[in-house]
C-alpha cells in the first residue's frame, strides 16, 4: 500500500465557485487569478476547471508558456509584466498581454522589434504602494503606451486595493477615488476588484473583476467563513493513522517533549507533516478530524508526520481516516492556529501527497 497522504481537488467546486462570481458580477469580465501554480491547487487543472473565465491572471512568463503548451487559447495577463527585455519576444510568440508599471518596461517595449503587437494593462499605485505608476503620471504614461508600436490599443487601466479584505476600511473608498481621479476622462476597460472587492466593495467591479482566492472556496476576510460567502473548498488534504498508542500522564508527545499528556490518554500518529505541506507552526489544539469528529493536534508537527489527540474519538484505529483541512474544516481555521493566512498553507502543499479527484467516476 502506498503512503496515504493525499489532496483532493473538487473541480465541481472550482466550477462553482466561478459561477458564484458570475453572479456577482454578472456585467464583467472575469480574470480568474491562476498564479502560484494556482494558489497551490494546479496550474493546469484549474485553468481547466475555470475555463469559463474571460481570461487567467500568472505571475510570470513560465506559467503562461505551460499554459500555453497544454493548449489554453484564452487571454493570458502577466501580472507583474516582464522582468527583462529578452522575455518579450517570447512573450509576443505567445500572444500574452502584459502589466506595465514602471517606465524600464516602457523602455523595453520600445526597443521591441516589429511583431505581435502586445496587449497592455496600465498599473496605477491608488495607494497600496506596491507596482504602479503615481496617479499624475497615469494619462501621459497612458498616451505613452497607446502610440508605442509594440502595443495593441487600447491599454487598459488597473489598480490594487490594500485593504478590501477589511470590510468599512477607511483606505478602500480613497483608493476608489484616487483610480478614478487618475483616469477620469480616459476611455478604456479598467480592472480594480479582487476576491475581498467582489464581495464587499461592489464600487470596485469597474468592467473586469480579478478574483483569486475566493476560487478556492476560501474567505478573504477574517470574519466570515467560505460557507457564509457562499463558496465551496476546493483542496482537501487527507491522511490516515499509521498508530494509536497509550501514553503516560505527564509525558512529552513529539519532538522537544514541549507537548505534555495531562492524563493517559489515547494518542495517534497522522502519515502527513511538514513536508507535504501542513504548517510546521500550527499550534497544539489545531483542529483535525479523525473518523469526522473533531480532535486536535498535538505536540509539533514533523516532517512526516503528526500526533493527534484521540480521546474524543476513543475507538480511533490504525487506518482510520484523517482530514487536515478542507470539506468540513475550513482551511481558514487551520492557518489561524499556524500564525499564518490562508493563502500560504495552500501554496505550501507539496507534490508529495497523491491526488485524487473526488468528483472521478
């Protein structure tokens, strides 16, 4: 038997959750945000599974060549443009648009031989202060890239929010008004909302919306759960036990001894740790399902495995299911005992474990 370690990804899921999206914004393109071998879930599969998407937002040239390779015939946006001249003939091959938000890539483009000409997406800085050009620079810098002869008309606007994922904050209003300020009476198809803008700032959608993790049946925001926003997760990580054991009030479960039984007590040992991906720094009292039913982790998680608590579940078995986190424990939960957000522990899942589709035969 192989090792039981393995991720689901529910595509029917994905499927819905684009839709939800949809409904959202039924008036606007879609850019569904597949960077970061889509937060962790599969470049190719979920361009795939959101092949109803308008276009698909990477991070870089060698995820659009692997899309590309594979057949995807949508627009492809590299979100942070090209990081170097000889990237944009290959770029041109590829018919990919691309982000520009600083006046080297200006440069690049204008040194570009005759070809393809490129799609462009204008970066503005509203205020998150990251990628984008000052919003007084935006109409010259606009008129810029619609003359250049490497560029196919019309370049369209885009900006970032810094703090939609917190509903009322103050900054998310400024920045709408700063955007709008920077390409008042400029005619063109222009991008703001991300996941947390789609389902709290509707000001936001403008004619495309750019959602990433609310794909994956996650919640941007920290007071509200996936189910509540109506999205279904799509990453299940699962396990099982490989032992159950007895061990001795007072002794110390996994390594550094720093986890101690407050009683003898029925412990398990979980064939998944760190190097599949499970947050090294979640804390004991993580929540684990052993058989469905609620424990917690304990002690610190290892490279290969972990050790739950087995007194809820006092009939547990070596063999008995395990779900680290997915449909029936939110993902969101988990990174909140780890110290960490959502989007780290989905991208952290390593290939090891085996995929599964859950939605197969």
């Amino acid at each position: 038997m192989s090792r039981p370690a393995r991720v689901d990804y529910d595509l029917e899921a994905a499927k819905a959750n684009l839709q939800r999206v949809r409904g959202l914004a039924p008036r606007q393109k879609i850019m569904a945000i597949i960077k970061a071998d889509a937060y962790g879930h599969g470049l190719q599969r979920m361009a795939a599974a959101f092949s109803a998407a308008d276009a698909f937002g990477v991070a870089c040239l060698e995820e659009a060549q692997g899309l590309r390779d594979r057949g995807v015939k949508h627009p492809i946006v590299l979100l942070e443009g090209p990081f170097s001249p000889g990237e944009l003939r290959e770029m041109q091959r590829l018919a990919l648009d691309i982000v520009i938000h600083h006046d080297e890539q200006i440069a690049m483009l204008r040194d570009l031989p005759e070809g393809h000409r490129l799609g462009v997406w204008l970066k503005v800085d509203s205020g998150m202060h990251r990628l984008g050009f000052a919003p007084q620079r935006v109409r010259g810098v606009w008129e810029d890239l619609q003359r250049c002869g490497a560029v196919a008309p019309p370049v369209r606007l885009m900006t970032h929010l810094a703090c939609a994922h917190e509903r009322g904050h103050p900054s998310v209003p400024v920045q709408l008004a700063c955007f709008a300020q920077a390409c008042a009476d400029i005619r063109t198809e222009r991008c703001i909302a991300n996941s947390a803008a789609l389902l709290a700032w509707p000001a936001a959608y403008a004619d495309w919306v750019r959602p990433g993790i609310m794909l994956y049946g996650v919640s941007p925001f920290t007071d509200s759960s996936a189910a509540a926003e109506g999205l279904r997760p799509v990453m299940s990580l699962r396990s099982q036990l490989i032992a159950v054991k007895t061990v001795r009030a007072g002794e110390g479960v996994g390594y550094g001894g720093d986890w101690h039984c407050p009683e003898d007590m029925p412990i398990g040992i979980v064939a998944l740790g760190y190097g599949d991906g499970y947050p090294r720094h979640a804390r004991p009292g993580t929540p684990v399902l052993v058989n469905g039913k609620r424990t917690a982790l304990i002690g610190k998680a290892s490279m290969d495995m972990l050790s739950v608590d087995l007194r809820p579940v006092p009939a547990a078995a070596v063999g008995d299911p395990v779900l680290l986190w997915g449909a029936g424990l939110a993902v969101e939960e988990v990174a909140r005992w780890a110290d960490t957000i959502p989007y780290e522990i989905l991208c952290g899942v390593r290939g090891r474990p085996r995929f599964l589709d859950p939605n197969a035969g």
